[in-house]
C-alpha cells in the first residue's frame, strides 16, 4: 500500500528554524515563497531532522556511494510530475569497530539521497533505543510501532547487537528484519559485530536474513573519534 510522505510538521519546522539560526540565517528574512510552491525542499525536510552532529555528514565509503546509486535508479514516481521516492531497494550492513565512521555514513547517504531529489520518509534508531520504544508497557501499542517502523521507505539501524541478548530481543530483532526482507525496503545497519557473532547474539533467522538483503561493508579497524580534527 502506497503512503503519502510526511509533511513539515510544527516541531520539524521549529528544529528547521533553529538549524537556520545556528547557520546565521533568519527565517523571518527570507522571501516569501509563491503561494502554489513547495515550502520546502527535501533537503531541507531532512536537514530540519538531522541530529546536529551529522548537519554536515557526506558519504564517502565507494561502497556506500555505489548503494546511494542504486536506490536513486530504484526510486518511482508515484503519478506524472511527481518528485520520486523509495519504493523497494538494496540495503547495507556496515561493520567495524566504534568510532569507526558507520553513523556517520549512514547519515550522509540519506542526504545524497535528498539531494538527488527523491522525497523521503525515513527513520534513525539505534537497536537499544527502538527496543526501549517497543518494551509493553501500559497505555502504549507496541504492535503499532513495530509495524510503522516495519514499512519506513528507509531506515537507519545503529548499532545492532549491541543491546543485551534475550529471547526477547531476538524475537523482535527477527520480526522486524524479516517484515523488512519480505517488502525488500531499503535498511541501513551499522553493527560492531562479526556475522558469525551476530549470529550468536540475535540468532540464525536474522543472520541469514541480514546476510542475503544486505551488502556487507568492512571499515578499517580507526575509531575516528580519537583522531583530531575528524567528525
């Protein structure tokens, strides 16, 4: 089922405001935009929802260039003269030790993305966050959730395998990879894990599943945030 991208809402509008202050730029100074235009584009949509550490992250890794490349060929329009979006596409696991550089290429691969024109509805999450959001609690539909997260055009996964091992974490490790597998959407998984540990930690279903729907990408063994001068 086709759905109908997010819009501009109030607290992406206010984080898209702040973005421009930050950047010594006034939103009240700008121009006004011809009633019949778009208010905003999608780089600017994505920006208005970067974490700001990320504000100025480009992908760089061939790897991850090459995958940008084939999501962009991928991408439909949804009727004439419409700005094209994900449909169905490759995903990638990206490997390596902390501070390797994986988030920072994750994110920088969506703004290729955005700059490419394509219209994005996107999602970032590290794997303790999003298990943290999916814990039953009262008052609050797990199952909902998981399902929204399922159908995201695009989504960023950090850090997987570094929450703590249970059946839990497992079950909906798996049911989450394989609804993603089945609908052949485009996912973005950093991990500082082996396959082989992977495996171990969440289990054979999600290894085989992560190891056909995924390009592996291996970064060099340089936790960059050790290094000066580099983000």
């Amino acid at each position: 089922m086709s759905r109908e991208p997010e819009l501009l809402g109030a607290g992406a509008l206010q984080r898209l405001q702040r973005i421009l202050a930050a950047r010594g730029m006034n939103p009240q100074n700008l121009p006004d935009a011809p009633a019949d235009a778009e208010p905003y584009t999608p780089l600017a949509l994505l920006e208005a929802r970067l974490p700001p550490r990320y504000w100025t992250a480009r992908a760089d890794h061939p790897d991850v260039l090459a995958w940008t490349r084939d999501v962009i060929a991928r991408s439909e329009a949804p009727n004439p003269g419409a700005r094209r979006q994900i449909t169905t596409g490759p995903s990638l696991l990206m490997a390596g030790v902390t501070g390797a550089g994986k988030t920072h290429q994750a994110y920088g691969a969506v703004r290729a993305l955005a700059e490419a024109g394509l219209v994005l509805r996107w999602r970032a999450t590290t794997a303790a966050d999003l298990y943290a959001d999916l814990r039953p609690r009262p008052g609050h539909d797990t199952e909902r959730e998981l399902e929204t997260v399922s159908r995201y055009p695009l989504l960023i996964l950090d850090d997987l395998g570094a929450a703590k091992a249970s059946e839990w974490v497992e079950e909906i490790t798996y049911r989450l990879i394989n609804r993603r597998y089945n609908l052949m959407l485009p996912t973005l998984v950093t991990t500082n894990l082996a396959m082989r540990d992977l495996r171990d930690q969440l289990g054979d279903r999600v290894a085989s599943r992560l190891a056909e729907m995924t390009t592996r990408v291996t970064f060099e063994p340089v936790d960059r945030r050790r290094q000066p001068h580099v983000v």
